[in-house]
C-alpha cells in the first residue's frame, strides 16, 4: 500500500463512495490517519446504512449530491486534499439503452470535477477507469475513455492550480455490484442455470484489495496524466461456470446455458493498446500509460524509464486463472455459492417436456457479464 504520510491529516473525497469501492476504500482508509473522509454520493438509502455501518468513525462526512451537479461537487470538494472519483454508470447493457445518461454521469461529470479541482486548489485527483475504455465498443467504454482524456486535459488547464490529475485502469472486481459472479451464486443457490454469454470469453480479475492498492499507488506515484494499470490474471467465463458449480453433486448441479455475445460486448478485453504499449513502463506489479501528450512533470520523472515490448496487453494473452486458483479466490473472497436444495423445474401444460424457469423471459436478461 501507499506510504501512510500521503494521506495522514489529509481531507479524502471518494465520488461514488457508497458502492463497494467506497466501503472498502474506506476500510483502508481507516488506517491511514486522513483528518476527514467525505463519501458523496446520490444514494440516501446507501449512505444511511454506510453511517451506521462506520458509526464508529469520527472523521467520516457524508454529502448528498450528484456529479452531474457542479454545486454540489464544489461543496463536497471545499478544501479537500484528495479525490478518488469512482461514480460512475458502468453497467454495459444500462448504457447501451441510456446512452445520453451515461454522457452525463461520465462526461460530463467528470468534466465538472476537474473544474472544481481546479477551482478548489486539490493536490490530486485519481479517476477509476475500466479495461472497457480500450478500443471501446460500447457506450459505457467510451464514456470512460473520455473521462481519462479528461483526466489528461485537466494537467494542462490548471490556470495556476497545482491540482494533478490521473487514472486507473482495471478489469472486474470479484463479487462488485452487477458483475458475473454475485449473478452466478445467486442462479445457483436458487437452483436455477447459469447463464453465460460464451464460454471462450476472458475477463481481467481482481479483488477488491488489489483495486484499492492500485489506486493508491496511483495517488502516491502520478505527476499528471498517467494511467495505472496492475499486472493480474483473467479468466475464462466458461472455466469460472464450472468452477462455482465444481463442488455441488451431480443431481444437483445445474445447467449451464450459453445465451451468445450480446450488443456491446468483447471475447476478449484490453487494458492497455498497441498504440499505449509505445508509451508504457513496467513498474513491476504494475503498468503506467504515459500521456500522449508531453507533460513536463510526467517527461521528467519517466523520461529514462525503460518502455514496455509487448504490442499490447489483453485478457486473451495475459496469464490464465487455473480451475483451482479460481477456486481459492472465490473462497477466499466468500464468494463460492452453497450448495442448492432443488433445481427448479417448469412444466408447459400443453408439453410433456420440463423446461427450466430460465427458459422463460427473465433470467437470461438479467445477466449481466461482467
């Protein structure tokens, strides 16, 4: 983790701050001295439960309010010293049908907090960005890769400001809010199939730890600019299905369907292109993606860093998870489902023939792959 003097007697605003990042961000926070943690957000349901969860922490404010609202953000930025910004929509399928709603959370919301970092003189800000930005293919992707050019612009716009900006790049967190994994333990638990879009697809993986690690390496590392990426392995959709399942008895093992790729959605993803391999450097746990752009701060510090040799960096050519290191995982992070009591069944009355409760409308539209 980030040398505690970063934040010891530091104002922390976490955007977003009452999703899963915001709670363990601030689990970790915790031991790091900040003077205040602001957690701002739209929720007013979530930040009730967080403040009786964290009831014993004095230093922690909650601020209702919305990204997209530049007032409300500059209230909620009033003398901080540190910005992690995490709101965000980033459900794929939510933005491919409410694209314009994505603009404005992930655009333009992240242009309003570069002007009120800005304005209020913050010493950082670190964005958290998403494998999806790279070669995006959905609206969610290039809301995002927006969102880092923003994170770029703001380094050259400060008017005065000392105010640095940069972002982090990562895959999907293990057991995070509307990813594949809660989906899958819950269709198992309740007896139902799993549903997953094609077997051969690979995601990048990661828990939650390693995401707040590397944005606090980020925090620790960046003069403007860059983009952090951590080295982790991916998986295997279909070896992740069967892994979640591998522990239960055969009369009660469900059935795994294959509902195909759906609108906006890859095989495999990318986090870090062959255009940005030309400009990136092993940190060794980690990648950092210079800015296109020069920067004087990011060309002295980096000038003399050895670049990467790989073209590019992708979930199809990275280290693949085996069935047991998956398996570790998914225990470790409590996320292996129990075991069913009963696979649920349908009977057409018109058909002798059982179906599946998945083969009617629902459950293969609730999936939502990562």
């Amino acid at each position: 983790m980030a040398n505690e003097s970063i934040f010891a007697g530091k104002k922390i605003l976490v955007t977003g701050g009452t999703g899963s990042f915001g709670h363990y961000i601030v689990k970790e926070l915790a031991y790091k001295n900040p003077e205040e943690i602001r957690i701002f957000s739209r929720d007013e349901k979530k930040q009730d439960d967080m403040r009786y969860e964290f009831r014993e922490m004095n230093n922690l404010r909650f601020i209702l309010g919305d990204v997209r609202n530049k007032d409300s953000l500059k209230v909620a930025a009033k003398n901080v010293d540190i910005v992690f910004h995490a709101a965000a929509l980033k459900q794929v399928p939510g933005c491919e049908y409410n694209v314009y709603e994505a603009v404005l959370t992930n655009i333009v919301g992240g242009k309003n907090l570069v002007d009120v970092a800005i304005e209020e003189d913050v010493e950082k800000v670190i964005a958290v960005s998403t494998d999806k930005a790279v070669k995006p293919v959905n609206s969610m992707g290039m809301t995002k890769a927006l969102q880092e050019k923003l994170m770029i612009w703001g380094n050259l716009n400060r008017n005065g400001s000392k105010t640095v900006f940069a972002s982090v790049r990562y895959g999907n967190v293990v057991g995070s809010r509307g990813s594949v994994v809660p989906l899958l333990k819950k269709q198992i638990e309740s007896g139902e199939p799993l549903t997953i879009t094609d077997p051969d697809m690979t995601r990048f993986i990661l828990t939650l730890n390693q995401a707040i690690k590397l944005v606090f390496k980020a925090a620790e590392e960046a003069v403007g600019g860059e983009v952090f990426v951590m080295k982790v392995p991916s998986i295997k959709i279909g070896d992740l299905a069967e892994t979640m399942i591998s522990h239960i008895p055969e009369h009660l093992k469900p059935q795994i369907r294959i509902i195909g790729i759906r609108p906006g959605e890859k095989v495999n993803e990318v986090l870090v292109s062959e255009e940005e391999s030309y400009r990136t450097v092993d940190m060794g746990e980690y990648f950092c993606i210079l800015p296109a752009m020069e920067i004087k701060a990011v060309k002295d510090k980096y000038d003399n860093w050895k670049r990467v040799t790989f073209s590019e960096y992708t979930s199809g050519n990275t280290d693949l998870y085996t069935n047991e290191q998956m398996r570790q995982l998914l225990e470790a992070e409590d996320w292996m489902p129990g075991i069913p009591r009963h696979i649920k069944l349908t009977r057409h009355p018109e058909e002798t023939i059982e179906y599946p409760v998945s083969d009617r409308i629902g459950i293969a539209e609730e999936a939502v792959l990562l």
